[in-house]
C-alpha cells in the first residue's frame, strides 16, 4: 500500500544541490565584510535620504509657527477699548 515512511518518492529530471551542514559556516565574513558593507552603504544613501527629512521639518515647524501667528489677536486693535 504505497512507499514506507522514509522513502521519498523518485522524481526524474529534477537535480538538487545542497552542502552538507558540516561544511557551511554560520556568518562567514559577518564582521570583516558584513559591518563594512553596511557602513559604507549608509554613507553613500545618507545624503540622498536626510536632506528631504530635514526640508520637511522646517516647513511643518515654519507652518506651526505661522498658523499660531495667524490665530492670535492684534493688541493694536483693541488698545481703545474700555
């Protein structure tokens, strides 16, 4: 009644590769290359990616201080008032 538990089924004209788990290291190069590429990858987006951030920022503290400007009182005009 079918194949047994442990016996995969044969399928052709398939081919898989795979290393054992006795000769792969974990995080080669993790430090010496992998801490170094990221570095050097922020360096090289970080002035394309900030400088609009920063843009934003001043336009909505620019717009805050504007709009609170804009909403108060003129104590010029009421300096006859009893």
């Amino acid at each position: 009644m079918g194949v047994k538990f442990g016996n995969l089924a044969r399928i052709r004209h398939v081919v898989t590769y795979s290393l054992s788990p006795f000769e792969q290291r974990a995080f080669p190069n993790y430090l010496s290359k992998g801490v170094l590429n990221m570095w050097r990858r922020f360096s090289e987006q970080v002035f394309r990616v900030v400088p609009p951030f920063i843009v934003a920022y001043l336009v909505c503290a620019w717009v805050k201080e504007e709009g609170e400007r804009a909403l108060r009182k003129n104590p010029a005009d009421y300096e006859n008032d009893e």
